[in-house]
C-alpha cells in the first residue's frame, strides 16, 4: 500500500480505501479501478491524495465497526467545515447539532473499545478532522465516566467547536499544527477568543457549552490559571481527548507518535491530566489487544497473546525471532523490556496477525 497524491493519480490504480461522498454513500469500494472520472471527484472533493494497493496486494481486512467509522468520518468531515465556514460568515450552522447527536448515538454507550484510526491531515483539513476526532474521543470518555447520555451531547459539540477560532490564523502559522512559539501565542489566544464570538445563542448552541469552552481557552495556555476543583469535568475530559488527537494524528510530511507512546506520555503525566480522565481514555480504545503485532525495546518483533486489561502497557508478548514469551506483567521482565510500539500498515490502521495467534493456541 502506498499513498498517492490527488495530482499522481492514475488511471486503473486500485484503491485501498472506500470512497464516501459528503452523504456518508459509497461511491467507490476498495480493489476498485480509478476512472479518470474518479480522479476528478477526488480533486472535486478536496482530497489531498489516496491510498492506492500495490499492483499484486491483496485488499487488506476491514471489519464491519472499521468501514463504518471511515464512513462517519468522512461525511462528518465535510458537514462540519460547512458549518464552520457560515459561522464565519454569520450565519447559523445546520449539520453540526446532528453530527453531535450520531457521535453520541454511535459512541456515547459503547460497551466494546473502539479500533480508532487516524486519517491523514494537510493544513487546510487538520481543524475539522480534529475536531471530530476529538468529539468522538470526548464522548467515548464521557460515557466511561459515567456522563448522561442527554448531556453527551453538549461534550460533543465543545469538541466540534473548541478549536474553530484557529481557523482564523494566519497559514504560515496554522501550518505549524499547534507547535507554537512563543511568539505565536498572543494571536492565537486573540483568534480562539475571536471564535467564542461566533458561537451566538441564537443558533442553539447551549449556555453551558459556551462556559466550558471559555474554561478550556482559559487554560490552554496558561494551565494553572483556573484551580483543579472549580474544573468543569467536561474541560478535563476535553483536556485528555485533545492531547491524544494532537499526538497520535498524522499530519502532511510530519512524523506520527505511536498510540503507545501516547498512552505512555498521558499515564505518566495523570497528575496533570487526571487518572479518572487517563483511564477513561485507555478503557475506550482497542490498542493492544490479542493477535496485535508489536515491537519491542530490545528491538525484536512479537505477537500479543494476551491482553492486559488492568495495565494496557503491560501484556503478554510471544517474540519472533526468539519464539520466547515475555510476560510484560512481571516487574523483572519488564523492568529490561517493554513494548516500543505497535506494527502499522501503511494508512496507519494496527497490523493484527489472527492466524499465528489461533496457530500458537493450538500448540499449546
């Protein structure tokens, strides 16, 4: 699998992905030829490229929860840039208050963890896709942590809107994908509070989002500027959600933080994220779970054959090379081996071997 750009297109590659339009139908399934039709619509639609199959691969497997979640995105992607560009230009938006409402829907009482992939970003798109893949993180958490589903809502549209004022920025500094300096901060800080001024009562947009929102451009920048306790819990959960988004996306010619390091980075910094907050993160998502093909410190390959539901970080691996069995739950083993990160495929979606899992079963 390869990615290709929107202008390096050809005629008769296949595609790796499906093709959704901005009503979330299918236009194109995966393994299906490029037209120049196709090419068109994908300059049509914006898209800065595809990833295309090499010329003898197999179309990967894609479980029904996978497609379904590339569907959503997709056509939550397009409503919310819609919607953001008339509150630009004064006007209420439409779609937004429904994408909130599906994201809640469809992920407000999830009882399984999620397979959450990341898409790729340019400039111009990082601000609706993070934004939704924020609110949808958001609304994971929120039902971890016990929030109404009839108040989810409100946590899904502070995610859609928390960052819609850096749309304002100037693209030399948008560009940057919120690594400031020191002396960006000023404008940013003015164009997030210039956003707050789009977000009018008048449109629906509840009282409540617009307080939590005020509270998390509070301390965006300036962390201590609010007391832990006077914290909305939306704000924290806010605060959590961002953070993976932020480092785990993958941007335009930028390298990507692993899911684990992330996890990592979060559960060694719960004093200023939150436990509760951390935890409800971790028990949402499907990262290191059976059959998952991973990379270890001390640099060889392995299989996860059993997961750790207590401590994510922390499972049982069988080594490649070596054919010997690290049980990562064990403080000596893992105080001289831990997992580096997890096997990728090219679209970033985690590399799961079922068949050497199932093979390792039967043997024992």
């Amino acid at each position: 699998m390869i990615f290709v750009k929107a202008d390096e297109l050809k005629y008769g590659m296949r595609l790796a992905k499906p093709i959704y339009n901005k009503m979330g139908v299918l236009l194109y399934e995966r393994n299906t030829k490029l037209t120049m039709q196709g090419i068109e619509s994908v300059k049509n639609f914006g898209l800065i490229g595809l990833y295309i199959l090499e010329p003898a691969e197999p179309v990967p497997p894609l479980t029904e929860e996978d497609l379904e979640f590339e569907r959503f995105q997709t056509m939550s992607i397009f409503a919310i840039k819609d919607d953001m560009n008339a509150l630009i230009k004064g006007k209420a938006p439409l779609k937004i208050a429904d994408i909130a409402f599906m994201t809640v829907r469809n992920y407000g009482s999830m009882k399984n963890k999620l397979n959450f992939t990341q898409n790729l970003r340019s400039t111009e798109d990082y601000i609706y896709k993070h934004s939704l893949n924020v609110a949808i993180l958001a609304v994971l958490m929120a039902g971890k942590c016990g929030v109404p589903l009839a108040e989810q809502t409100n946590v899904a549209l502070e995610a859609l809107f928390h960052d819609i004022g850096k749309l304002g920025l100037p693209y030399d500094i948008r560009v940057k994908y919120d690594d400031y300096s020191e002396e960006d901060i000023p404008l940013v800080k003015k164009c997030l509070s210039d956003g707050m001024e789009l977000l009018k009562p008048e449109y629906g947009i509840p009282d409540k989002v617009i307080r939590v929102l005020t509270q998390w451009h509070a301390i965006e920048y300036d962390p201590g500027s609010i007391p832990e306790d006077k914290l909305y819990n939306e704000v924290k959960i806010l605060r959590v959600a961002n953070a993976y988004d932020r480092m785990t996306a993958m941007k335009v010619k930028l390298p990507i933080m692993s899911d684990v390091a992330a996890v990592r980075f979060l559960l060694e910094h719960q004093d200023e994220f939150g436990e509760e907050y951390v935890a409800a993160l971790v028990d949402s998502l499907h990262i290191l779970y059976e059959g998952v093909c991973i990379e270890l410190t001390n640099r060889e390959k392995g299989l996860v054959i059993r997961e750790n539901k207590r401590e994510m970080l922390r499972p049982m691996v069988l080594g490649f090379d070596t054919n010997k069995i690290y049980d990562l739950t064990s403080d000596r083993v893992y105080s001289s081996v831990q997992i580096k990160d997890i096997m990728k495929t090219m679209d970033n979606r985690i590399i799961v071997d079922k068949k050497l899992l199932e093979e390792y079963k039967h043997k024992r």
